[in-house]
C-alpha cells in the first residue's frame, strides 16, 4: 500500500469514527426524551416504565373528574373502556377538556398505579381524536367513530345539566 492510499484510509476511517460517535452521543442524550404512548390497558399489564416519562391516552371517564375547591389540583380517570387510569394533575387544565373526550396526558406513573401528569391535552374539536388514543381503542376492540358520537352526546347532556366546562372555573 502507497502512503498516499494509507493516508486516504486513516482519514476514511476517522471520519467514521467520528460519525459514529456523534451518532451515538445524539441517541444517548435523546433516550431519556423519548415519550412512548402507553394506553390504560397496556399500563394495567405492567407494559409500561413506572416514574419515567410517558404519554397515556384514552377518553376521559364520565363523573371521574375530581376537583380541589382550594387549589388547581384535579383527579380523573382516563379510560379505553377496557380499564382505567387514575390521573393527578396540578395546574390549569385546557378549556376543551371535559368529560367523555378524548385526551392524552404526559407524565410519570407512579408505583402505586397513579399517574402524576405534568401536561394534560385535550382535543380541538367534536370530530378530532388524537391517533394514538384511536388506535388504542381500535385495539380495544372500539371504534372511534362510536366515541366521537357518544363524546358529543356526553357533551350535550352535561350541557343540559350545567356541567362547566374547564374554562368556566
């Protein structure tokens, strides 16, 4: 081998090196960032980590919501009619947010089945569903169609009966 080819080689071989270690430093620092979407029945086998970062998703159940005259403490469930999550949330909650829609929360589950969210996101409209919480319940053995239907049923009855809405607190 000429010094020239040895040379050309020794530089190949350094920038693949360096590639791969900036590739590996990247993956490293975004592991802990990463948020996998879990639904209540995937939380309930024990599928996901507890008190590391994810997002759960399902709809909000009916008379589950659970507020703190005293503090903007709230406690809900979140389920996909095959089981249910216990949510605690500390903050203001979007004004689209009510019972029997659609929501994705983010945070930590807790070892006693609780999860402390840190971001509650709600839906825009009667039609949206976010596609992790429709395929959640598409695996359920749901339609989400059924539930958009029953989320604007649900939201005419409360209506009716003068249920407030997040924003009216």
């Amino acid at each position: 081998m000429t010094p020239k080819r040895k040379q050309k080689m020794f530089v190949i071989l350094g920038l693949v090196s360096l590639t791969a270690i900036a590739v590996g430093l990247t993956l490293y620092a975004l592991r802990s960032n990463i948020n996998l979407f879990f639904s209540p029945v995937q939380i309930a086998q024990g599928n996901a980590p507890i008190e590391r970062t994810i997002r759960a998703g399902g709809m909000v159940k009916e008379g589950s919501v659970s507020r703190d005259s005293e503090s903007l403490n709230v406690e809900f469930k979140v389920t996909d009619y095959v089981d249910d999550l216990d949510v605690y949330y500390s903050g203001i909650l979007p004004d689209l947010f009510r019972e029997g829609q659609g929501v994705v929360v983010v945070g930590q589950l807790q070892a006693d089945g609780r999860m402390r969210a840190d971001e509650v996101l709600a839906r825009h409209d009667e039609n949206y569903m976010p596609p992790e919480v429709a395929q959640a319940l598409e695996e359920s053995g749901y339609k989400p169609a059924d539930f958009q239907a029953k989320a604007v049923e649900v939201g005419k009855r409360l209506d009716a009966e003068g249920v407030p809405k997040a924003s009216e607190y």
